[in-house]
C-alpha cells in the first residue's frame, strides 16, 4: 500500500516542479534553427499530402523566420534530423496561430520536459524489471532525474535530451521483447527505434545491436537459422516501415546512392573550441575529451557508482568470455539469464560509443550534449553498482539503514546543487572543477544566459526608449530576446561588437576564437564590470556598462 | 562456428584498438598539428610576434652586429650589381 503511493507522489512532485519552473529557462543555442527546421519540415509533408492551407502559413513563417535570422543555418541542408519533436511543435504553432515568441518558446520547453518526465517513468520500469530491490530502483531514478545537466537541458534541449528521452523508451521496449518476443513489444520497439533516428541518426544502433544479440542467440543455438531470419527480417520490415512512414529525408532518397545516405551525418562545422586551456577545431580533439567532459560534469557520487558498476559489468563481460564452452550451455556463454543480457547490451551500447567518441575523430562541441544519450547508460551502470554494493550490505549482514543514509546525504548535496544552479544546471561542473581550473573549459555553451542578461538591462532602462546593447562573445545574442515581452523587445538595438555604439556589453565568456590571441572580444576601457553571475565558482555571465 | 565467430570478433576489436592507439594516434596527432599550424589564431600570432621584434628592434642603436652588418651589406652589393647587369 505505501509502495502503491510512494511512487506515484514521486512522479507527481516531480511533474509539479517542472511545470512550476519550466519557465525559468533561457531559450537554447539551438532552438531558434530547430524552430525553423519544425516549419521546414512542415512544409515538405504537407507538400506531400497536399494540404494547402497549412503548408501556405508554415512557408510563411519559416521565410519570416529566415529574413529575421539569416545567420541561421539552412534547413535544405541539415534536413536530416529531429523531425518528430520540431515538426510537431511547429505544427502547434500553425494550426492555433501562436504569435507570441515567448509563449511559442516556453511552448517548447514545457513539451520537452513532459517528453524527459515521461522518459523518466520508463526508465523507473527499466530498473523495476531488472532489479527488484526497491532502493535500487528509487535511487536509480532519481540518478536519471536529478543529474544537473541533464535536469536543466530536459527544459529546452529539445534535439539531445528529446533522443535520450525516446532512447530510454526504445530501450524498454527492447527489453521487453527480450523478454516476452511479441507482435506488440517488436511494433513497439521498432516504432521508439524509428522516432530514435529520425532524431538522431545514432539510434540506428538499436535495431542492429538487437539483431547482433539475435545472432549471438543463434551462435548458442538458442534459436533456429530459420528463427533468426524470420526476426531479423520482422524487426527490420517495421523499422524501416516506421521510419519512412514519419521521416521526409528518406522519401527523397535515390536507391541507388546508399553511400550518400549517410554522408550528410558526418558533415562538421570548421570551428575551434576551448578544451582544457587549448582551442581544438572541433574535428581534432584530443582523445580523453568525451570521459573528461563526463567526469567533470556528473556528480561525483554519480560518477563512483558508474566507474565501479561499469568496470564490473567488464569483469563479468570477461569472465563469461574466457569461459565459453562450446557443448556447455546455456550457463557458459555471454549471459545466463535476461537480466544478464539487458546488462550485457547496455555494456556493449556503452562500450561500443565510447571507443566510437574516443577513437574515430567525432566533432563535438558544447561540452557533451551530443552525446547526452549516454546518460540513460551511465544510471543504468551506476544502479548495477548500487545493487552489487547493497548485495555485499546484506551479505555482511550490515546495517541497511547506513546504505539508506550515505544514499540520502549525496542525493540532498545534488538536490542541493540543482537549486543553487537554477536556472543553469545544464552549466552544473562537478568538485573537479575549481575557480582556476573552470577558465579552462567554456560554460555558458548553450547561450542561457542571454535572456536573463536582456531582462536585467531592461530592468535598469525602464524609462529609455532605446537601449544599445552590444556582445561580446561568440553567441547569438540576438536571439535572447524572444523570451522578452513584445514591447521589451522593441526597446533592445543589438549592435553586434560594434562596442562605440553600445550602452551596455554581454559576455557570457564563450569564443569560438582565443581571445589571448584575438583580441576581438576585449571589453573596451570606458565600460564598467556592473553585474556578474557566479555560482558556486562557475562565472555564468557579465554585464559592463558605459562609464562616460 | 560459435567460437570461430567469437575468436573473429574479438580479434577484429583487438586490431582495430591496437591500430587506433598506434598507427592511427600517429595519424591523428599530425593532423592536429596540421589544422593548429593553419589557423587563423596562429597566423595572428606570428604576426604579433614580427611586429614586437621590429618594435624591439626598432629601440636598438644598432640592428644588427658587426658580422651581419658585414654580411647583408656584400648581398646588397652583390644584387644590386647583378640587377645593373641586366640593363
């Protein structure tokens, strides 16, 4: 009965706490472009279906989007990912006519957080299946909740957190066929896997993992040839049926260039970004960045019971290999159980993009959002070291009111620092990180600080008509301003770093160039330091104003 | 056929690993080299670090030693005859 309230008051506190902040969220780096992909999108589907009422306004206010912000990049040629949240969103705003550029913002914020909510929920029957023990699964989901990045970006990182998020739901679905092989979890599976990739190309792995596993079955003679083939091909027909079914870019596909079908997801942008005091162009990045970028971002308890959990999945991974026997089964081969294998595949998964990240020279930038997705991973490692830890607990027949309390003290030091990061927990940096060392690494990557930073000049210039503001580093600071009231934003002329014409100059400290070097982004003698944002040693942003 | 597939598997990732932090971090490093030597932020700092030696320079009496005086004054004798012997 207490366990019949418990969680659903879990979930529901949580749903509270993000529908009460939702709105504290600044507009992210790359919502404006995913809002006109939406329309993009839109556009070539009702194209297709040949509806013209819709498509006329979205085509209206995709070109109303591009003359506003020709900086944007073009959707003709990153036509290719996050299709299902954009498109949907977009289509919102066409169908009840939202005009309102702080509602339709906050619009995408509230969705993206429900989408993580609902996540959040899988992932909680993702551990219920697998572990039984129920602080395993309460603390497991509270990892999958409260890690600080990824709690902040689930408001409106609506491209990296919404893969996680259907990532997760993909997975449990996974799980679920590997337990009970149906009709309803393959449609299932393959449905999640679909809106997976059609949002980021990575979830392709799922179905080809699987299928791996199926094939390992088959090798241990668990399945038939004839088995193997029939599922192999069942998966696939309704993948690629899922897939086409909701994905524009592969309607235009030609048959015959499969190599280009792939080629648009390796394009990368010829940029620099600070790494541990260096700029790197994004493409040649020393090799430890994706494990740095983890290790000094996720809360160090967090991290513990990753590195252990996942070193012991690697124990047991090499343990079964070195003991496979071939006349010997089902106990000597990878996994002897479903559990085992749900572990074995979040291993391989894991493992298999680590070494992707870490040896094959993938671009990334902003920290690791794009790689994100791992986190789903990471809990799941950290809650397989919760249970082996809580196993040895009851083993040497300790105290589990100790395990319940060291739990307690590092789950409230997180809870701790999401409230004093708020609204910035996606620029959270873990102990690791120090008033020195944080001028090595960019923060405020994501650009959250810029509507925030409007809002407190305005607040300073109630009575000015015009206020010149100028920035001065490298983000779109323009763009904040859609989360300003529509007469606030007619009070806002950006003058780029065209620092003579500015009253006041934004820095949130991010520059795609060195500024030892270039000297671009110095702030000129005549302004004055006159706020700056600094939590917990991590300095957010600046704002100067003119002294004479 | 099970442990032939296994064998193959593991000796596929054990190449490509060994290959990675061998031949292929070689690759990688000179490639890094090559995009830093390239950049836009290099090219301001060897630029900045002419322009502050001719500055340096500049305060000197003397640019150059006796030696080097010597040296450059036979070349500029030496150019500008060959250049008189075009003519």
């Amino acid at each position: 009965m207490k366990k019949k309230i418990l969680i659903p008051t879990f979930f529901l506190i949580y749903l509270f706490i993000g529908l009460f902040i939702y709105n504290d969220y600044g507009i992210g780096i790359e919502e404006h472009f995913q809002r006109q992909n939406g329309f993009y999108w839109i556009v070539k589907i009702f194209s297709y279906l040949g509806v013209d009422s819709i498509k006329i306004h979205s085509l209206e206010l995709y070109q109303s989007i591009r003359s506003y912000d020709p900086n944007l990049p073009d959707s003709n040629f990153f036509n290719y990912y996050g299709i299902t949240f954009d498109s949907t969103l977009a289509f919102v705003e066409t169908v009840f006519k939202i005009n309102n550029s702080k509602l339709y913002f906050e619009l995408r914020h509230l969705t993206s957080f429900i989408i993580f909510f609902i996540s959040s929920i899988f992932f909680y029957k993702i551990l219920k299946n697998r572990f039984k023990n129920d602080i395993v699964i309460y603390l497991g989901t509270s990892f999958y909740i409260l890690n600080p990045r990824i709690f902040g970006d689930s408001f409106h990182n609506n491209k990296d957190v919404f893969f996680l998020s259907i990532l997760t739901i993909a997975l449990f679905y996974l799980f679920q066929l590997l337990e009970k092989n149906n009709t309803k979890n393959i449609i299932l599976f393959c449905l999640f896997a679909a809106i997976a990739t059609s949002s980021r190309i990575m979830g392709i792995y799922l179905p080809l993992l699987f299928i791996f596993f199926l094939f390992l079955d088959y090798l241990s003679q668990k399945i038939f040839f004839g088995n193997f083939l029939k599922k192999t091909l069942t998966i696939l027909s309704f993948y690629i049926f899922f897939l086409y079914l909701h994905y524009p870019y592969m309607w235009e596909l030609n048959i015959f260039k499969f190599i280009e079908w792939f080629s648009v997801y390796f394009y990368n942008m010829d940029l620099k970004i600070l790494y541990s005091g260096e700029y790197y162009h994004i493409k040649y990045l020393p090799k430890l960045y994706l494990p740095v970028w983890i290790s000094i971002t996720t809360p160090i308890f967090i991290l513990l019971l990753f590195i252990g959990g996942y070193l012991f999945m690697f124990k047991r991974f090499f343990q079964r290999l070195i003991n496979i026997k071939l006349n010997t089964m089902p106990i000597h081969d990878f996994w002897s159980s479903v559990s085992e294998k749900k572990d074995i595949f979040i291993f391989f998964s894991l493992t298999s993009f680590l070494l992707y990240a870490i040896f094959l020279n993938v671009a990334m930038l902003s920290g690791w959002r794009h790689f994100y997705f791992l986190h789903v991973f990471i809990i799941y490692a950290a809650a397989y070291m919760l249970n082996l830890l809580l196993t040895i607990f009851k083993k040497k027949k300790f105290n589990i009111l100790y395990f319940k309390l060291i739990n307690l003290v590092f789950i409230s030091i997180i809870l701790f620092d999401l409230s004093s990061f708020h609204p910035y927990q996606s620029l959270y940096f873990n102990s690791l990180i120090n008033k020195e060392n944080i001028k090595n690494f960019p923060v405020d990557t994501p650009s959250l600080s810029r509507s925030d930073a409007l809002k407190y000049i305005i607040s300073l210039n109630k009575t000015e008509d015009k206020i010149f503001v100028s920035n001065a580093s490298w983000t779109p600071f323009h763009n904040g301003k859609d989360l300003l009231k529509d007469y606030e934003q007619k009070k806002i002329i950006f003058v780029g770093q065209d620092y003579n014409k500015a009253d006041y100059i934004y820095t949130n400290f991010n520059y795609e160039v060195d500024p030892r070097l270039n000297k671009k982004y110095n702030i000129p003698k005549d302004f004055k330091e006159i706020k700056k944002v600094i939590i917990s040693d991590i300095p957010i942003y600046s704002i100067y104003k003119r002294i004479n | 056929m099970r442990i032939f597939v296994y064998k193959f598997l593991i000796i596929v990732t054990g190449i490509f690993i060994l290959y990675q932090v061998t031949i292929g971090y070689t690759v990688f490093k000179l490639q890094q080299k090559l995009f830093s030597l390239n950049s836009k932020e290099n090219s301001i700092f060897v630029k900045d670090k002419i322009r502050k030696e001719l500055i340096a320079g500049l305060k000197k009496d003397k640019i150059f030693n006796e030696k080097d005086r010597i040296l450059i004054k036979k070349l500029y004798k030496k150019i500008y005859l060959e250049l008189q012997s075009l003519n």
